[in-house]
C-alpha cells in the first residue's frame, strides 16, 4: 500500500489519538474519565502495529517519526506507575466521595429524615414534658449527663481523661456508631432504620433535659462544632445502610446477586468516607469542642464555618469533573 493511501485511511485516527492524549497531559483526572479512555488500549496496540507497518514499508521519516511520537506519549500513559495511594485516598474524599453521596442523594435525604425528626420531636417532648427524660435514660445515666455539661467544668462534655485518649475513645466510640448502623441495613434495612432513629431519639431527648435544668448552654457549646461531621457522617451511613437494605428487598431489574455486589461496593465507598469525617469529628471533639474557655463568639462562629465547609464539600465537591464520568 502506498504511503498516501495509508496515511489517508488512518489519519484522522492518529490525529484524535494524538488530541486526546493531550488533554490526558492537560487534565489527567477528567479526561482518564472520558469514553475515549476505555478504547485506548486497543488504540494504542494498532497505532504501534501503523508504526511497524510504516518502517517495513520505508514510509518517508515525517510518517514514521510521527508515528513514534504518539507511541511514546502512548505509552508513557498506559505503563506509568500507578499514582501514591495517599494521593488516591485524598483524590477520593475531595473529588469522588461527595459525589457518590449526591449520586445517592434519595437514601441520604430518607437516613437525614429518620435521624432528625425522631430528635426534634424528642427535643420538644421533653421541653413540653420533662418527665418524658426518664423514659429515655435512667437516673444514673441523667446524673452522668448533668456532670459532663455543668458549666463549672473547665472540660464540658467529659469528666476526665487527656485530649489525646479522649481522641482515641471519640474514634472507637463514633466509628463504632456509624458501622453498626451501616452494617445493620443488611437485616432488610430495618436495622438501620433502629439505629438511626434511636440516635435521634438519644439526642433530642439528653438536649431537651439539659434545657430544661439550665445547661444547654454548655451542650451547644460542645456539640455544634463537631456535629457538622459526625451528624453528617451518621447520615451517610445510614443512607449506605439503607441502600443495602433496599436493594436486598428490591433489587429491581437486576438479579439479586449482581445488585447486591454493586450496592455493597457503594456503600463501602461511602462507610469508607464517612469513617473519615469521624476521624475529623474526634479530633475536633477532643481538641476543640471540650475546652469551656473559649468566647461564644468563637464556638459558635467555628461551628458556623465547620457546617458551610462540610456543606460546600458535599455539594460542590468533584462537581467539575463530573462531565467527565
């Protein structure tokens, strides 16, 4: 085959090679998202065999050097070593996690639903009726409560114990909270539907009766900072609870297998995350929300910035290259 009927056949495909793995160099992390990226390893295999073809046949040095240029470029992106894996973990929870929260969006607004609204309805029973506590907590446990949130503390929220273990007991204690309730959408979503509103009925109640006795004060001190991750964090995982659940009852037009593999892989995707935003409500909790010291102004501003930063991460987070999945 002559050299001008060759280049005529496939040009035009050197040439979006060629274009798209400039954008690659460009925008790495959109453009491996694109369509063209699953076609190129067979693309790439049959420029390299264009290549072998244009030097047997003594094409001109323009074809051939041309030719060699794409195949490095090529293959400078197909056999690259994969990136850190620190680098990976952090490209997931700026750019991936929060997008597959919003992907998931309907199960985390049913999680939100079943946590908050058992809490406020808790919060105005014992407001209205404070008798209603007892029902909730025992004597002993009301009496614990009323030691860790009396503003004559100089640590709110705890009776004893360093920063650094309480950090350590804070990651035990959340994340231990926040698997069983993914975990526990695995018994036809029933489970995580318990957890979910028993939290919200814990909460609203132990607020209402620190209200009512005068030391509400030192509670919303202590728990308005680090709430935005760890309420947050208890939604996502119910919401993948939840989709485990749902998916084992109805698994829709999939067969029950397949669908559960999928929403398992989802929702470890977004336990993952979620445990990670309560590493961040433990070290907040440890380090910040306990010490009394601080002006109001400062707690309660602190709190206000934790909640637009954990807002704007799940709403915006990834959304410029979600074009590209």
């Amino acid at each position: 085959m002559k050299q001008e009927r060759f280049v005529a056949l496939h040009g035009s495909d050197w040439d979006t090679l060629e274009s798209w793995l400039r954008q690659v160099e460009a925008r790495p992390q959109r453009t491996m998202r694109s369509p063209e990226a699953v076609s190129f390893p067979a693309d790439y295999r049959r420029l390299c065999h264009h290549l072998a073809l244009a030097r047997a046949r003594g094409y001109s040095r323009e074809v051939t050097e041309r030719l060699q240029r794409i195949v490095d470029r090529g293959h400078r992106l197909l056999y690259r070593p994969p990136a850190p894996r620190w680098r990976r973990m952090a490209n997931f929870l700026i750019a991936g996690f929060p997008r597959l929260v919003r992907k998931e969006w309907r199960y985390m607004a049913l999680a939100a639903a079943l946590l908050y609204v058992p809490a406020l309805i808790c919060l105005l029973l014992v407001t209205f009726r404070p008798e209603f506590a007892h029902n909730v907590f025992g004597s002993t446990q009301l009496a614990e409560f009323e030691r860790m949130y009396d503003p004559a503390n100089r640590h709110i929220g705890r009776n004893s114990g360093t920063d650094l273990g309480m950090f350590g007991y804070y990651i035990m204690n959340n994340v231990g909270i926040a698997f069983r309730t993914f975990a526990s959408g695995l018994v036809v979503g029933i489970g995580a539907v318990y957890v979910l509103a028993m939290n919200g009925v814990i909460f609203g109640a132990l607020a209402g009766h620190l209200d009512n006795i005068g030391y509400g004060a030192p509670f919303w001190r202590f728990v308005v900072a680090h709430a935005s991750f760890e309420l947050t964090a208890i939604v996502i995982a119910g919401g993948a609870g939840l989709r485990l659940g749902l998916t084992l009852l109805a698994p829709g037009r999939q067969r029950r297998g397949p669908a559960m593999v999928e929403a398992g892989w989802i929702g470890a995707q977004l336990a993952l995350g979620a445990f990670a935003m309560l590493v961040a409500a433990a070290f907040i909790e440890a380090f910040w929300s306990s010490v009394a010291s601080f002006p109001d102004w400062l707690k309660y501003g602190s709190a206000m910035a934790l909640w637009v930063l954990v807002g704007w991460w799940l709403l915006r987070g990834g959304a410029g290259e979600s074009r590209g999945t």
